[in-house]
C-alpha cells in the first residue's frame, strides 16, 4: 500500500468548489466524507473521519458473499477492495476507474486472497491512505454511485446506468389454486384447485436460466427452451402441478420427422443434474404441457427436442423440426453521444426484458456487470443451423457504427450449442449534432442461402441531461428565445420510402380441387383445381371455415388476398411454378387489401390519437402518404408548433374532420393503417390492431362474454362477477347495453399477459371464439382479416422497402 500520497493535486477541485458553492457547509454535514474535505480545506491538521473511531472493527470483516463483485456496484467485498489502487490519478472519476481496476483484478485470479497482516486491528493504517479509507467508507455506507461524476457519465456510454437484475416471479396461492406466469414470457405453472389443504399455502416461484444445460445440445438433441428453476415452500401436498411452455421448435409433419422425433421435459433436483426424461407430457405443435408429481423444494426442468437415430440425408435433429430463432438488440437506458448495442441470439423463444451481461469490456479493460434494455427483437425461421451474417445500419446520418462493427458473423457451431450468442455494435454521435433518438436497420443474412431478414429498431431517448443542447455552438445556445431558430435543430427519424411494384413471392401452391362457395364467406378463396396461388409466408392461420376450424394459408390469387386450405393445395417453390400471372400483385394492392378489416372495426378516437401521436416522429412523412403533402409549419397555430407529438396529432385531426365530412367515401382508422403501413410503421399498426380487436371483439360478444372467459382464462362465476360489479346499475345488474365493459376489462386484461405477441393474441382469440357454442365468428370475419395482415407485413416489408432504393 501506498503510505506516502500527495492527495493535493487529486482534490484540487474541491477547493474551488467550497469557494463557489453556498450550500457546500451545510451538504458536507450528511456526508462525512464530503465535511472531512471541507474541514481539511479550513484546517490541514483535522483530516480524518470519526466513523473509524465508532466502529474500528468494521473492515476487518471478511465479506461471506464475495461474489457480490460479480453482481452489484453497491454492495463491495472489503477484503477486496483494500488492495494496491491504481496509480491513474483522474481526479473526479478516479475511484471510479480504480474501482473497475479492482474488479478486473479479481476476476483473473479470483483465489488470490489479500494477507491478513495488510488489515490490522486499530486501522489506523486507512488514515495514511485516502484512496483506501474512502472506498471502505463508501462501501460501508453503499454509496458507490452517490460519488460517481454525474457530468463525466453523461457522456460516457452508459456502463453506470445500472444494476443487477434477475428475472424471476414469487407468487403465494391459497387452495384455491391458480396460474403463475414468469414476466413477458410463454412459461406457466398450472397449480389446480386441492393442491394443498384449505387454510394452508403455497408459494411458487418461477426463474429461467438463460443458457440451457450444454450437454443437450449434439447431433441427437437441441434444447428448445431456457432452463427453468422451480420452487416450492409447502411440500405438504394434495394434487399434481402443471409446467406449460411454449418452445421455439415443432415437429415437422413429414412421417418420418413425427416419428423419429419427439419434443420431451428432461427433469432434475439440481441444476447441474443428472436429467431424467419425464413421461407424462402433452405436445400440441410448439406448447408442451408438463405434470409435475415428484416435487420438491426446488426443481429444474429443460424442454428438448430429441431423435433417435439420425438418417441420411438428415444430418442433425435440425432436420426434423421447424425451428424459429429469436433475437434481441439490447443498449443502455438512455442513449449518450457513443454507446455500444449487444445483438444476442437466444436458443429458445425466450426473449427477457432486461440482460445482465457480465463480460463487457471497454477500452481492452473489463467492465462491471451491466443491465442492458431490450430495445428491439425479431423471430425468424432457420431451417438448419448456419452461419449468419449480422449488419447494422443507421438510418439517421446524425450517427454511424463504427467501420469494423458493421457486419459481424455468428458460427453455425455457436447456434449449434443452445447457448446465448452476441455481437457488441459501437454507435456514435457525429460532430457537435444534437442527441435525439434515431432508428437502425437490422439485417441478418444466412451465408450458404439468399435468405435475408431485416427489421427496424428504434433507440430510447438521450438521457435528461442530454435531452436539451449538447455540445451546440454558443451561437445557437443564445437563439432559444427566436422562433424560428430552433426547427432546424429538432431531430426527425428517416422513414422508408414506399415503392409500389410487384410482390418478391418464394413460395407457391397448387390446387388440387376446385372450391366455389355457394355461401360466399370473407376472406376465404375461391379456386379452381390446377391455379397456382402465391402463398405470403409459410406460417399458418387457424380459423373456422364452413363448419370447422382448419389450418389455412395466406395466399394471392386474381388479385385477391385470403385464406386457402392447407390440405387443398401442394406447396411448391418458385422455381417449380410455370404460370404466375395470376397470382401477381403490386405491394399498393396488398396494403389496401389487407387493411380492409379496419372498415368495420369499432375504435376509440381519443385512445387511436394518442397512440399515433406519440409512435409517430416526422409529422411531413405522416401529411405526405395521408394526402397533405401541401402542407408546411405555417399551417400549425402556436399550440401545435412546439412539439413532434402535437404536428402529427394536427395531421391525424385534419384527416379525421375530412373523413367525417365525406363519410360515404372515406373512412378513418382505414386510411390510418394503410399510411402507417406505407411509412413502415409496423409495430404501431400491430398494437392499434389489437386495440381495435379487443375491443370490437367485447362489443361483439356482450353477454355471451362469460362463456368466453371460461375457455380462455378458466375464469370461475365469482371472478367473472368481479369483473361485472364495477358496471352494475341501480338494480345490481350490467345492463345489456352495458355488457361491452366487462368484457373489455377482461380481454385487455388477458391480453396484456402475452406482452408484445400481437399475433399470438390474435389467432388465440380467433381460436376461442371459434369453439364457442354460437360462434361470433360465423358471421364477423374481420379478426380473420387482422390474421391475414399481420401475416403480410414480413413480405410487406421486403418488397416495399428496399435498401438500395432508400441508398
């Protein structure tokens, strides 16, 4: 340890701080710290602390959690920290970076313990050391971030902004049962009614581990979910317990795949193993339901995908199932003049809100753990595993990625693992610009095919420090108070430009019957056999037809857009299609079809304003696809000229009044979603459809809602009242009229569960009421047209905006 420092030229700048600020006596008297500085600036002699005196043996304490280093910046390991600081003399930030030193140093040797003689008894040793005396006070108190340089981190790339984070749910039932759901994810614990004797309870807790057990992951067997811990207080038990987990993989229908391939729960008492394969599992496509009846206080169970013997041409379990990806960009909270975006790859459909990433380093120096936000995430289909190409592109020319992080690739033996996959992408500000959130293209490119998948992803807002002006001219900082100054310098985001041409369609689908509805049903084809019918995308739709519920295709046909019967045609690719003439259509076509649901749904002006209002940031690019492209700021009163929000709210105002006075000819919320979709704005439109769904779906429904919350939710008569009570008249009764709010209230509720899954909520109500007694659905087919565009927008998308054409 260093015993002979001159701490003069390290605190220079508390001198001038003492002198220019007035409150500096009165802030140094909550800080022991702080007030030793501000005496020692009145009296050299008086430079130590009194809390050494009160508790003298405090840090010669060994930590018991010296993994505290690895998880928290708040809570430090003593023993660690009184080592050899660095000798980096940074003035403000010093203990910062010597903090990050310590760190870095104990993750390389993480044995290597400090002697016990550099801690003696009386500890008079810290009072000949400052660095060392103000890290243990500052762990003491928990005051790390307190002491961080607040300008300094505002421009730093965002590292300090966080703390650790789990992700995980604690939920108490009585024996009445019930349903625990872990945060923004498909993974449900089922616990029936029974399962512990009535005045007892059981607590269950839900956490996913990230990264699956490595030894499931081979040419015979790939993990298909994260790896979820379970635990129970009470094992005082009546009734079994119920895992659901919707995977990222389903068995292909070919009979070969169905029948040497089998989606199965491996399950162990300890994370680390042994697994055993569980037997009482119910597989519906890509859901797996799960009776748990050997419980135990803590639990771990993996869901797999596994073959028994691999055959040629086959060549791992890849080969035998569909298997989605998913991925995630994640970044800081707020955006500063250079950050670093994480791309991660996970191998399942589990993608969390918030990442811990415990490897960053910065400058060739490791970092403290950080918490990452997701920003933005994408699932596509991968046939096999192969190598990817990952590129980021700024779409706002304000900022750039860094010339050797623009593309990056990801092995085929890295998807192979199971194991969470990521690429670090350096953003930054150019020049002396303004901070404003700004978009950036994704796109993934799989190497050995032409597949390519791309989406947008939008940044957060700089941090409130740098939300104002940020390194601007001082020229321009003295014109705030001119009007017409500052609108050159409000930030807008590049929308896409639309390009109405003919659909790029990978995929076809011969008829193998004729079908003409005497009963003409919406949306549904109509066919004769040997028409060859483009098919947009290889998902499929489930929804009623004349009778039943059957699987459909989105397909093209005549210049027609609707469903078509998966078991009437054979699929082809497009190289084997002769004739496609008829199944051409121009992208302008498809987006005025697949918008027509919102002719006849019920919408809330007031909640579609404000939605738009906010989602929306160039209010020219709105004005210019909804037909004002006349328009220019003078047209803005005093009250619309401020903000972004409020042009764009004055745009959707104007068109709302012009659709009014021409009601026969125009429609509103139609005209909206075909221009959100004509500037890219697929997020927006996918949250205003379920909007509009949910609640012209309550409309529909009115009373026979009860019988719908029973198949969805399984609610009982007593949580259904609850729903009523708030709606009840004078007389304890909904009346009829009235019957919409309840069952609003309880779909916008179920709906929430499935957090950003829009086509999940979709096609499960569809289903739903689908199997009613009296199915809404035989006669309101407008869902079934929301089904059909959220399944347009991927083709939508690739065909209407191009690269090379925004280039």
């Amino acid at each position: 340890l260093n015993f002979h420092t001159d701490w003069s030229d390290v605190f220079k700048h508390t001198h001038a701080v003492s002198k220019t600020n007035p409150f500096w006596n009165e802030l140094s008297a909550s800080n022991p710290f702080v007030h030793d500085i501000a005496v020692s600036n009145r009296d050299e002699n008086n430079k130590y602390l009194s809390i050494l005196k009160e508790k003298p043996y405090l840090f010669s304490k060994v930590s018991s959690n010296r993994d505290s280093l690895a998880s928290s910046g708040d809570e430090l390991d003593i023993d660690c920290l009184l080592r050899k600081t660095s000798a980096r003399r940074s003035g403000r930030s010093k203990s910062v970076s010597d903090f990050l030193d310590i760190v870095d140093n104990w993750r390389i040797n993480p044995h290597k313990t400090t002697p016990q003689k550099t801690i003696p008894s009386d500890v008079t040793w810290l009072q000949n050391d400052r660095e060392a005396y103000k890290m243990a006070w500052l762990s003491h108190r928990q005051l790390t971030r307190s002491c961080l340089d607040l300008e300094a981190m505002s421009h730093s790339p965002g590292w300090a902004q966080t703390q650790a984070t789990d992700i995980y749910v604690v939920c108490k039932l009585n024996h009445e049962g019930g349903s625990v759901q872990l945060p923004d994810s498909d993974i449900n614990i089922h616990v029936p009614m029974g399962h512990v004797l009535p005045g007892e309870f059981q607590e269950v807790g839900l956490k996913a581990i990230l990264n699956p057990p490595s030894s499931f992951n081979n040419e015979l067997s790939s993990t298909i979910s994260p790896l979820i811990e379970l635990t129970l207080s009470n094992l005082k038990t009546r009734e079994a317990i119920f895992l659901e987990v919707k995977v990222a993989a389903k068995v292909k229908n070919d009979p070969l795949s169905q029948v040497t391939s089998d989606i199965v729960c491996l399950f162990s008492l300890n994370k680390e193993g042994p697994f055993k394969k569980l037997e009482k599992c119910y597989t519906y496509q890509d859901t797996i339901q799960v009776k748990l009846t050997d419980l135990s206080h803590v639990m771990y169970a993996v869901i797999a995908v596994q073959v028994n013997k691999i055959q040629p041409p086959a060549t791992s379990v890849w080969d035998y199932v569909h298997r989605t990806v998913s991925v995630g960009i994640y970044g800081p909270k707020y955006i500063h003049p250079s950050f670093t975006t994480v791309f991660m790859v996970f191998g399942h459909n589990y993608i969390p809100k918030k990442l811990t990433i415990s490897d960053i380093k910065k400058g060739g120096k490791s970092m403290p753990p950080v918490v990452f936000q997701l920003w933005g995430k994408h699932t596509f289909l991968l046939e096999k595993p192969q190598d990817l190409n990952i590129s980021l592109v700024s779409c706002d020319p304000d900022f750039e990625v860094k010339m050797e992080d623009q593309s990056k690739n990801i092995k085929e033996e890295e998807l192979k693992s199971g194991e969470m996959v990521r690429q670090e992408f350096f953003f930054s500000l150019l020049g002396c610009r303004e901070m404003h959130f700004f978009v950036f293209l994704v796109q993934i490119k799989v190497l050995k095919s032409s597949q390519v998948t791309q989406f947008h992803v939008t940044t957060p807002d700089p941090a409130p420090k740098l939300s104002g002006i940020i390194s601007r001219p001082k020229r321009l900082q003295n014109r705030k108070e001119i009007k017409s100054a500052p609108l050159f310098l409000i930030p807008t985001v590049k929308y896409p430009k639309f390009q109405d041409k003919t659909l790029s369609v990978n995929t076809y689908g011969v008829a193998l019957k004729t079908v003409l509805r005497q009963n003409k049903i919406d949306y549904l084809l109509e066919y004769f056999k040997g028409d060859t019918i483009a098919l947009l995308g290889e998902d499929k739709v489930k929804c009623i037809g004349q009778t039943k519920i059957k699987e459909w295709y989105v397909g093209v046909l005549r210049r027609k857009i609707g469903l078509i019967h998966c078991k009437n045609i054979k699929v082809i690719s497009k190289e084997q299609a002769i004739d496609t003439a008829d199944s051409e259509l121009t992208t302008k076509n498809l987006v005025e079809q697949i918008a027509l649901p919102f002719k006849k749904l019920t919408y809330i002006y007031s909640v579609v304003l404000s939605t738009v209002s906010e989602s929306v940031y160039d209010w020219r690019a709105l004005a210019e696809v909804l037909g004002y492209s006349h328009m220019s700021l003078d047209d803005f009163n005093e009250a619309h000229a401020d903000k972004e929000s409020e042009r764009v709210a004055h745009v959707v105002k104007r068109m709302k009044e012009d659709c009014h006075a021409n009601k026969k000819k125009r429609l509103f919320l139609y005209e909206l979603i075909v221009a959100l979709l004509k500037i890219d704005c697929q997020g927006l439109v996918a949250r205003l459809t379920q909007d509009t769904i949910i609640l012209t779906s309550a409309v529909k429904l009115g009373k026979y809602w009860r019988e719908l919350a029973e198949k969805l939710a399984r609610l009982t008569k007593q949580q259904i009242e609850a729903y009523e009570v708030p709606h009840q008249g004078k007389n304890g009764m909904v009346a009829l009229e009235m019957m919409w709010k309840p069952a609003y209230d309880f779909l916008y509720t179920w709906g929430a569960h499935y957090g950003d899954s829009y086509r999940d909520v979709l096609q499960d109500l569809q289903s739903a009421l689908d199997k009613m007694k009296n199915p809404v659905t035989k006669h309101w087919r407008e869902l079934t047209g929301t089904l059909i565009l959220v399944n347009c927008m991927e083709v939508l998308r690739a065909s209407a905006f191009s690269k090379m054409e925004e280039e």
